[in-house]
C-alpha cells in the first residue's frame, strides 16, 4: 500500500460488521487464514486474533510483529466488543466530536485496558456479539483495512 486509506465516520458507518447466521471455532480459524493470507500478500507486518466469545481461537505474527502487539490486539478488541462497532469508528466518531476516548467517564471503560485505535471488528451471529476479528502492527487506518477485507472475503465465500 502506497497511500494510507482514509476512513470517515460516514465510512465506517456504511460498512455493517458482519451479522452471519452461525459462526464457531471453525470459521474462526478461515477468517484468520483469510486476513494473514492478506497480510502474506500485502508483505505487512501484523499480528491478527480471532476471538469467539472471549477465547482466543486463531492467532498469527507475521513480519516484525510480536509480544509489543499483544495489549494492543486485546485492547482494541475489547473497544469493538464493549462499542459493538469497529474501534476506528469509535475513535473517528470522538475525533468528530472534539473529545477525547480518555475522557469517557463510564466505569466499565477500562482505559488502561481498551485502546481506541483501528484494527478490531466485531463479528454477530444473529444480532448478537460473539467475536472479533483484529490486526496490529501496521497504522491502525491500514489495520481497519485488512480486517475490514478479510471480513469481507470471508462474507463472500459464504455467499457463494
């Protein structure tokens, strides 16, 4: 990637996480396969976790990635799943605003734990968060857009 994609609150929010009739360790494991064939393909250095209902189904480091990026995959993840949308939506939408995501004052925010900053999905089954699919490593704008296009791989092989 020459350029850094440009994501805006509009963006994000016409791009629907993925709400899919079933998901489990299985599929998991094809959406990571899915995103670090991407990251193979693209020669980044990410780190991508599938998680399904709070365990860790599928993980890889690829490149230069390592321990450093473990805080920062749960971090994130923990923004998609507790905002149930991308976490670069959430930092967009306080970028937006004018605020801060360190000044939210809800005490199930766990700023020493949550990190605001692109690279998480949240995945539904029926409405209901179950998972999430997340990158580090890269700018967290190119983060979104891997896990953001594996997710939509993903939708299309079970489309088809």
């Amino acid at each position: 990637m020459s350029s850094l994609p440009v994501f805006t609150v509009a963006d994000l929010e016409a791009v629907p996480s993925p709400d899919l009739p079933s998901f489990g360790n299985d599929d998991a494991y094809e959406l990571g396969t899915i995103a670090a064939t991407i990251i193979r393909e693209r020669g980044l250095n990410l780190a991508v976790d599938v998680v399904l209902n709070d365990d860790l189904v599928f993980r890889a480091k690829l490149g230069t990635t390592g321990p450093g990026n473990d805080a920062w995959l749960v971090g994130k993840a923990a923004v998609a799943r507790y905002f149930g949308v991308p976490s670069l939506l959430v930092r967009r939408r306080h970028e937006a605003a004018g605020t801060s995501f360190d000044d939210i004052a809800d005490p199930n925010v766990d700023h020493a734990v949550m990190k605001a900053h692109g690279g998480s999905i949240p995945i539904f089954v029926d409405g209901v968060p179950i998972g999430t699919i997340t990158t580090s490593g890269e700018a967290d704008v190119i983060d979104h857009q891997v896990a953001a296009d594996a997710v939509a791989a993903f939708v299309g092989r079970r489309a088809s």
